[in-house]
C-alpha cells in the first residue's frame, strides 16, 4: 500500500529548522529507486484521465514530484517560486507564516487560457503556501483540478484554507 510505503521511506526530524517543528523529510523516498517510482506511478494512475495540461509544483520540494509527474502525464512543468527568483513577468501573493509574511510569484504567461493545472507539494501544514499559489494559478486565468500533496498534517486543518479539491497521500498528526 502507497501509505505504508511512504511511512517506512519518509523520516521525521525533531527541532528543524528550528525547536517544535516535526520535520518530515522526503529524501530518503527520493534516494530510493523503488519508492520514487511508486510514488510517481501512484499518482499518475490518479491524474491520468483528468485532462491535466500542466502540474505546477511549489518551491522547492513540489518541483522533484511535480516535474517528475508531468513527464509522465505528458504535461507542463510550471514553477511557482518564492519571490525574485522568476525572471518575467509576474503576479505575486503574500501569505501569513507562524511568524511573519512570505511571498510567491508565477509568471504571467505560465499557461494557456482556460488550462486544467494540478498543483503539488510535498506537504500541506497551515495551507497558507497552498492557498497563495492556488489563487495564483486563478488569477493568470487556469483552472485548478486539485491540490495533491503526499503528505497532509491534519491537525493543522490547512485543506479548509485551499480553494480547490485536496488530495493527500499520507496523513497524519
Ligand atoms: P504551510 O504553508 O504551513 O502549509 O507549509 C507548507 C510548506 O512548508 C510546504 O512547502 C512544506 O514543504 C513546508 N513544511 C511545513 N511544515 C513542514 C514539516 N513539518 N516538514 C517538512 N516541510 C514542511
């Protein structure tokens, strides 16, 4: 089963980055072979009859699962950055952290009128990087069919932020 997979390939980290945070760390799934792919194989049974035309991965971790998904979904890759990293034009969202304020951005021209997008991320918490970038994708004028994450902390209630369906593989506290 995909959750048990992801439970026995995932590692938690206590107090990183800093003192509280249960940081899960996805590299010991990436550095797996067998885990990588299916993960990928996993989610592209899911997408594959949805009429994606691009998956749009969060920065930085929504980029490895997300480029790897489109490829084979046969789908655009779109990058929504944290700001000042994209070199065109773009729309920007400020979103409220624990402490403070962060910004993402997506290019103006990141898609065709009308696309279907799913958007990715490693992991939703608060869901306020998720909702940003799920208006984000509206307001350059795409629709968004989900926002997928493989891992969902539910005690955060961070899916009733998006505004969007949510799909997580593996939830937990
Ligand atoms: P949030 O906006 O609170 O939903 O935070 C989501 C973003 O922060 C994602 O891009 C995650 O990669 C990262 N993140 C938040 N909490 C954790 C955690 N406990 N472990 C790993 N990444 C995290």
């Amino acid at each position: 089963m995909i959750e048990e997979l992801l439970k026995q390939t995932i590692r938690t980290i206590p107090n990183f980055p800093k003192e509280g945070i249960m940081f899960k760390d996805i590299t010991t799934l990436l550095n797996n072979p067998s885990a990588f792919k299916q993960l990928i194989d996993f989610l592209y049974e899911r997408y594959k009859d949805k009429n994606i035309d691009y998956v749009a991965g969060i920065e930085s971790r929504g980029f490895i699962f997300g480029s790897a998904l489109a490829y084979a979904l046969n789908a655009g890759f779109v990058p929504i950055r944290k700001k000042g990293k994209l070199p065109y034009k773009t729309v920007s969202k400020r979103y409220e952290l624990e402490y403070g304020y962060d910004e993402i951005e997506i290019h103006v021209d990141a898609f065709r009128p009308n696309s279907n997008v799913l958007l990715i991320d490693d992991l939703i918490a608060t869901g306020g990087t998720a909702a940003a970038a799920v208006e984000l994708i509206k307001e350059v004028g795409a629709n968004v069919v989900e926002a997928c994450f493989i891992i969902e902390l539910t005690c955060l209630n961070g899916r009733d932020k998006i505004n969007a369906e949510v799909f997580s593989i593996l939830k937990t506290e």
